[in-house]
C-alpha cells in the first residue's frame, strides 16, 4: 500500500515563528502536492512538484514556500505564520495517472 | 478558472435511505472526474473515478457515479446508506491537455447517516 506519512498531525504555533510541516511517500511517485483543507472552501492546492527540485505554485501559494531535495520527501515552509493560516495541511502523491491522489492523514497547524 | 461546485454542503439521512449528491463542473474541454472520501479521523480517498468510456461508473462500498456531459455533472449515488458512510465526499476535476494537469476540488458536503 502507498503510504504518505505528515510527520505532525498538531502543531500549535505563534503568530510570526517559522514553520515546517514535512510529507514523505514511500512510492516513489513523481508528483507531490500540498493542499489546505478548510470548512466550507473544499481543498485549495499550495504548491506541487513533478520532480526533485522542480516546484509550481498552485492556487493560494501567498504565504507559503516548499522544498523537495529528495524525490520521496516535499516540505511545506511558512516563513512566518499567520493567525488566517491556522488550518488542515495535507500532503498527497501520485503517478503520472492524472488525478489519482494518495494523501496523507494532515497535519492540523493552530497559529495564535 | 476551473470550478467545481458541490450544492449540497450538509446531508443528513436515515439508513436505508437513497443518496445522490451533486457535482458540476465549469470547462467544456476533456476532463477526468473524480470522488474523494474522507472518514471520520481518515485520510482522504479515492472513491471512484471517470477517464472515458461507460459514464456511469462504479466503485468501492456499493457507490457509482453518472457523468452527463451535456449537464457538466458527476453525481455520486448509492442506493441504500449505511451509518458507516458517515463522511465528508469531494467531487474533484481535471482538465485534460492543459499541460500539467492539476486536480481542483469541490467544497465538499458532510454525510451524516442516523443509524
């Protein structure tokens, strides 16, 4: 089975710290995305990367920065975090197939 | 943009009870749809999926969807829940042929099924 492991489910942050929140897959897919889930908004895609070193910006990249040194691993970096940034962050990857997505469980971030 | 709508934003039934949720996207080029769950404390899913073919597709947990090109839509049905499909589901769409092609997401609707 694929796994995509977020390696916090809950941080708590204050407004201003520097935050890294860290997604790894086991699949060695190409693709790796991140998302920010909230209620009633759906999901809204940050950033993604189709190869090592290769990033794109998605929908509401504002805020928000990534890293992927490794295939397996894509970091999302808030330079310094805001209280409309507390959210769900998930992680996903995938194989060329478009649109089949394994994601990880999130990670719940509260800035305050 | 690209978009995707899902009307039903809260959905509370019996069980037993027929579902049918709605979908509807906004480009009129080739796209790929999909259903996406997420459980209670679960990650997200993929519960079932259209590239081409037969538009009325079947996936896990007794759940299809119809995708009707002329109404932009890909609901999802089942027709009979169970209190297990307590959930929040996502229609999600891809634009084919634009390059890399990235998965856009409806705002989802909650599923509470009453045992």
């Amino acid at each position: 089975d694929v796994k995509v492991t977020q390696s916090s489910r809950y941080l708590v942050k204050r407004t201003g710290e520097k935050v890294f929140l860290e997604c790894v897959q086991d699949m060695d897919h190409e693709n790796m995305f991140w998302y920010r889930q909230d209620p009633g908004l759906g999901l809204r895609l940050i950033y993604f990367s189709y190869d090592v070193k290769m990033k794109e910006k998605g929908d509401i990249p504002e805020g928000y920065s990534v890293s992927r040194e490794k295939k397996e691993r894509f970091s999302l970096i808030l330079e310094s975090a805001s209280t409309n940034q507390t959210s769900m962050y998930l992680c996903a990857s995938s194989t060329l197939s478009p649109g089949e997505l394994f994601f990880g469980e999130g990670s719940r971030l509260t800035v305050l | 943009a690209q978009s995707v709508s899902q009307h039903n934003h809260h959905v509370i039934l019996s069980e037993a009870a027929s579902l049918e949720l709605g979908c509807n996207y906004s480009y009129g080029g080739t796209v790929n749809l999909f259903w996406y769950v997420q459980y209670p404390g679960q990650h997200l899913q993929l519960l079932l999926k259209y590239f081409s073919g037969d538009p009325l597709v079947k996936g896990i947990k007794g759940f299809e969807a119809e995708f009707i090109k002329s109404k932009f839509s890909f609901n999802l049905r089942k027709p009979s829940v169970q209190w297990s499909d307590t959930a929040e589901y996502f229609c999600a769409v891809i634009l084919m042929n634009t390059g890399f092609q990235k998965l856009v997401f409806g705002t989802g609707t909650r599923l509470l099924v009453s045992p």
